[in-house]
C-alpha cells in the first residue's frame, strides 16, 4: 500500500481510501467511490489529512452501504452480441441453456411452452420482434412462481418476517433486487436465467434486508447462518453477469 492510501474496517467490511490532491479553493473535502470499491478522498491545498481521515471514519456507515450496493451489482464482464431470436438459438433458463423452436400455428394468439428440452414458441405470424415480449412474460410467469415458493420457505425460519412479503418483477440492467425502506421487494427479471440456487440467494439476501436495511456485519451474519455458502453465489453473478443480462 502506498503512503497516500489507507484502510479502516466498518462492522466487518473493509473500507480502502486513498487520498488525493484537489483543487478547491473552499477547503471542501469530497469522497468518491469508484466501482473497484476503492474510496478517492480529494484533499484540498493546506488541509490536513487528519481531517480527511476524520471525515472517512463519520462517513464509513454511508462508504459501506455504497460499497454494498456495489457488491450486487451485476459485473461487466465481456461484451456478448446482441440476441437475435431466431430458431435454433440458444437461450437460458434456470442456468440451463435450452434451443428456440418457432413453429406456426394456426390460433391467434402467441404462445411459448418448454417441452422436452426446447422452448417452443408457437405464433401464427413469426416475428423476431415480438418473439422476446412473448419469451419474457412466460419468464416472469415461472419466476414469479418460483420466488414465491423459495419467499414461503425462507420465511418459515425468519422470525422478524411476520407477514408474507410482496414483490415485484422488473427488467432492469443494474441490481439483481432491492428491497425498499417499506419492505417492497423488486427482482430482476433476469434472475429466470440463473440458477435456482444463486436465485435462492438473492431471494434470501432481500428478506435478510427486512430484518438489516443495511449490510453490516449483523446483516450478513443473517445472511451466512442460513446460506454458508453465499459467497459462492454472489460469485457466480460476477462471473456470469453480463451473460444473464443479454438481451
């Protein structure tokens, strides 16, 4: 570690900041995370850095939530082309990748079932443009599904869960779910791609939210003493990401 970079711990979570010379003539010192989790304190002319590391210390509880956030955040990763919804290509489901079969039909409305490892979209009038509406409803209508079944079990052993929580499904390219100041859970659509053990995770970690709107050591005490394991999981969205975001 260089002399201008420094690290502290907050409730378990390490914070690493480094100090940097600014440019105010105000004296203001600002902070900014950038998206590896380091922590940029720009340091005006003629302050002195026990003032910045004072300001970090007040702020670690705030430095912490971001890096949070950050940590759940979908990575990067490469760039995959862009899909095209033709037949035969493949598609995920449930972490399993499965071929598009689009078959005529002869009734008016459109339809996709998964029958015996292909999903079928069936359509009097094939359009790759509306081939991807049709694909998501039917994703929401199985993660819906599923979510609610993994919300009932994970409940039963979650004593600050009094009362069934609702939820809502959205197609977002930022956060795998988020759980607001009232208690209303959001998943992100992109989560039928996944498998059902890192959806699990994600499930487990919003309701641990109910309890810690937070991600300090507490909570994520919450989160280890049901999913030892959790780790893994978050891993497995850094690493496929970008791919479970494809669209």
């Amino acid at each position: 570690m260089s002399s201008s970079e420094f690290q502290i711990s907050h409730e378990g979570v390490l914070i690493r900041y480094r100090l940097t010379v600014g440019r105010s003539a105000r004296g203001v010192v600002s902070l900014k995370i950038r998206p590896d989790g380091l922590v940029l304190a720009s340091v005006p002319p003629r302050v002195h850095a026990s003032a910045v590391h004072r300001l970090v210390r007040e702020k670690a509880g705030w430095i912490a939530g971001h890096l949070g956030k950050l940590a759940e955040r979908p990575a990067a990763g490469a760039v995959h082309p862009a899909l095209r919804y033709e037949d035969g290509e493949q598609h995920l489901f449930l972490g399993q990748t499965y071929p598009l079969r689009v078959l005529p039909h002869d009734k008016v409305r459109d339809k996709l079932q998964m029958a015996d490892g292909e999903l079928r979209f069936f359509s009097s009038q094939p359009d790759a443009a509306k081939t991807p509406q049709v694909l998501y409803r039917w994703y929401a209508r199985e993660l819906e599904a599923l979510i609610t079944r993994e919300i009932e079990a994970l409940a039963a052993g979650m004593p600050w869960v009094t009362e069934m929580p609702t939820f809502r499904l959205k197609l977002v390219r930022s956060r795998w779910g988020s759980c607001s100041g009232r208690g209303n859970l959001n998943f992100n659509l992109h989560l039928a791609k996944a498998s059902p053990e890192a959806i699990r995770y994600v499930v487990l970690h919003e309701l641990c939210h109910l309890a810690e709107m937070n991600h300090s050591e507490r909570f994520w005490r919450l989160v280890e003493e049901r999913m030892p394991d959790w780790k893994r999981h978050r891993a497995y969205f850094k690493a496929h990401g970008a791919l479970l975001m494809q669209a």
